[in-house]
C-alpha cells in the first residue's frame, strides 16, 4: 500500500476510523502506553511490599519515574535521526517487537523477585518509547494527510490519556488477583505486547524520508543544530515553547497532586488516583473535542481559548480544596482545556515540520 498524500472526502472521525493504517498504528501505540503504566505501576507497588527497608523505598519508587524519564533525555536526539533515516513503519515494528522482548524480560525479573533488575527492564522501556516516540508522532501526516491531522491528533491523545488510566487501573487489578504470584500480571503484558505487534503490521507502507545527512553521534550538537533551524521559523519555534509549557505544566502538577490530595483534602490512595484519572478522562476528551472543532484543518484558533482555560480552572483548584466532587470537576476540566490546548499545537507542529523539511531536504529534520 502507498502512504497516503491527502483525505479529501475525510470529514469526521467515521472517515478516519476507516483508515486502517492509521487505526492500526494508534492500536498499537495505545497497547504500548498500557503497558508502560502498567509496568510502572506494577514495580511500584512490588517495591512497596517487598523493599527492605524505608529508606529504600523512598529512594526506589522515585527512581521508578526518573529511570523511564531519564532515557529520553540521553537518547532523543538519536531517535528523530533513526526515523529520519529509515521508513517509520519498520521502526514502529521493530520497536514493537523489542517491546515483547522486554516485557518476557520484566517477567523473568519478577519471578526472580530482584527489584534492580525489575529497574533495569523499566529504564530499557523508557529506551523503547523514546525510539518509537519521533517514528509515531512523524507518520501521522504520512498517513493521514493535512485535512485529517487535527482529528488523527485528537484521536490518538484520546487513546493515550485512555490508557494512562486504565494501565495502573488494570495493574492494580491483577496484582490483587495474583498477590503471590505477581510474575503473572507481568507475564500477562507479554501477551499485550504480542497483540501491539500484529497491530503494528496493518500500518500503512510509508517509504524512509530520504534524509541522507551523515549520522551525528553528538547529541549536544545535534540539539544545537535543531534548535537553530526551529529559532528561525517564528511560529515553529512559538508551538514548541507552547508544547515544552505543557509537559512543564503537567509534571508540576504530577509532583503536586499528591499534596494536594492529601493535605488539603484529606484523600487516601484512592481518592488521589480518583483526581489523576479525571485529569487524564478530561485531557482526551479535551483532545477528541479539539480534533472535532479543528474539522479539516489546523485550528490554532483553540490554543488561546484553552489556555485561558488552564488558567481559569487551575486557579478555581484553590477555591475546590474543600470538597472532593468540586475537586474532581475542577481536575475534569483542566484536563478538558490541556486537550484543547496541545492537539492544535501536535497537529501544526508536524504540518510545519513537514513543510520545512520538503521545503529544505539539507537542513536538520524535527520528524
């Protein structure tokens, strides 16, 4: 099958469901956030039970954040290189299949009950989504076409704050289930993994971009050199710093929620989980809402609209402190307006990149 170029009789999220390339490779990418969230929460709650002592939890279970993070930090740069060079089909597959590998890794770790390795397993999972990261985000347009972009973003932030949910949620199920035996609900995503990889053989075949610049083992370099091709492009580099803003905002408020919870509203465990679900419900429906809103184009219109909504809402979390429904109905629509907020500024960001990169095949590519 060729890539497709263009989606002119695409109108709704029906024609796009239709898509089977498209629909294939978000399958396969929403089964990987499952398994990610899944695993992490997994680890953390092994670690709970199972470390020998206070202090080495409090050390552990952060670490269980930084080691999926931190991967990103080394390896970006390598990553949107490899997806530059070859066909961003064959990455998404491979990285597929490495994903199987890893989770029969975390399994063996499991059984054997030796939390550094269980970490290890969690810091080459944090490698594998940082490879697939540049490969998914790059082939959307590939597969879409521009008419389609702001929905196919919607579509897929709706799949993957879905599966932000519904990973700690399926972990901690099958963790009770199997409280003895927690290899199981390890060995369980084996099978997820194994189902993400059939999916990601009905993607759509895309060629390799034609980036033929040589490798460039410098990362600092390599950065330098993106970040100068973005500074001179005034609206690319504005949606950059409008996406880096984002993820600045929702690590802040990752780190405060607990506090938040806790403190002034007194919460358990499960209240707190309560308020990170409906954040994350609120994000993707946000995103569906916003794809539906931008219809066949790139509604850059709704970032200002949802960022007054950030705003408004963030600061309205003040006044809801007192009372868990105002709380989570105040979490639901901060997530509502950060949906709207970032799926314009994916979808313009991937147009842009795209049109610099066919404008200007010897500069640096962002996919």
């Amino acid at each position: 099958m060729d890539a497709v170029t263009s989606s002119p009789t695409a109108r709704g999220y029906s024609d796009l469901l239709r898509n089977r390339g498209f629909v294939s490779m978000v399958a396969a990418q929403a089964l990987g956030v499952f398994n990610d969230n899944s695993y992490k929460t997994l680890i953390s709650l092994y670690i709970l039970s199972h470390a020998a002592s206070h202090d080495e939890r409090a050390w552990m279970l952060p670490a269980t954040g930084a080691l999926f993070v931190f991967p990103y930090i080394l390896f970006s740069s390598y990553a949107g290189q490899i997806a530059d060079r070859l066909s961003k089909r064959r990455v998404i597959i491979t990285m597929k299949a490495v994903e199987i590998a890893l989770m029969t890794l975390g399994t063996l770790a499991m059984y054997s009950g030796h939390i550094p390795a269980l970490l290890a397993v969690l810091f080459l999972m944090g490698t594998h989504s940082t490879f697939l990261s540049p490969a998914k985000e790059g082939i959307i347009l590939e597969l879409t076409g521009e008419e389609d972009l702001s929905r196919a973003n919607g579509l897929l932030q709706l799949t993957i704050y879905t599966m932000i949910v519904f990973g700690p949620v399926g972990a901690g199920l099958l963790l009770s289930t199997f409280p003895e035996r927690p290899y199981i609900p390890v060995s369980l995503l084996v099978g997820v993994a194994i189902i993400g990889f059939a999916f990601s053989q009905g993607i759509t075949r895309v060629p390799p971009s034609g980036f033929s610049q040589k490798f460039r083992w410098n990362a600092f370099k390599e950065f330098g050199q993106n970040f100068s091709f973005i500074r001179r492009d005034r609206a690319l580099l504005l949606t950059v710093l409008g996406i880096a803003y984002f993820w600045f905002l929702g690590s802040i408020y990752l780190l405060n929620v607990l506090v938040y919870g806790r403190d002034l509203l007194g919460l358990g465990d499960r209240e707190v989980a309560l308020l990170n679900a409906s954040i994350s419900v609120g994000i993707g429906l946000g995103a569906a809402l916003a794809g539906k809103l931008s219809g066949d184009q790139v509604e850059l219109g709704l970032v200002p609209i949802g960022s007054i909504g950030l705003g408004v809402f963030g600061a309205g979390l003040y006044f809801a402190s007192q009372s868990l429904l105002f709380a989570l109905i105040g979490h639901f629509f901060l997530g509502i307006c950060g949906g709207i907020f970032i799926v314009p500024l994916d979808a313009f960001l991937q147009q842009r990149a795209g049109e610099q990169a066919r404008a200007a095949s010897s500069e640096p590519r962002i996919f």
